[in-house]
C-alpha cells in the first residue's frame, strides 16, 4: 500500500480525498464487485472531507475503463472488467 506522500505524488490528491476522475496520470482504477451492488456510491472529490456522491452506473459510464473484482479481504469472485 503506498504511503501519504507516494499518493499525493501519483494521483495529486491528498490522503482521503482520492478520486478517480483527474488524476495527474493514467492510473489504474479497481472497483470491487460490493460497490457494484450498491444503487448510489460516495467518491473521493479531491478536497478532504467532501465526497461526491452518484449512482453506481453513472460512476462507471463516467470512468469507462475500470477493473472489476474481488478486491475487498475475504472476497470469493475475481473478474476483470
């Protein structure tokens, strides 16, 4: 896992307010399969302690390239998507 200074450098965005849209250069984004399930989500917005939130389909119509899978401890499923 990267530490405070690492995420800053790589995606320009302090610790807790990492989000997937603006990022300073392509970074891979993973979403786990749970956050699917989900009807609405609750993203990073780039600014600490302000999150933006949205439904899950328009979250991934937004990003178009995500990785799906069982990223979260104890997942069973694994897919790339």
């Amino acid at each position: 896992m990267a530490d405070e200074m690492d995420l800053l450098a790589v995606t320009g965005y302090p610790l807790g307010a990492v989000s997937p849209f603006g990022l300073l250069i392509p970074t891979r984004i993973l979403i786990d399969h749970s956050v699917l399930a989900e009807q609405e989500v609750s993203i990073g917005s780039g600014q600490r302690y302000l999150t933006v939130i949205l439904r899950t389909a328009d979250l991934l119509r937004a990003l178009r390239s995500v990785e799906t899978g069982a990223f979260t401890h104890g997942a069973e499923q694994d897919d790339a998507g």
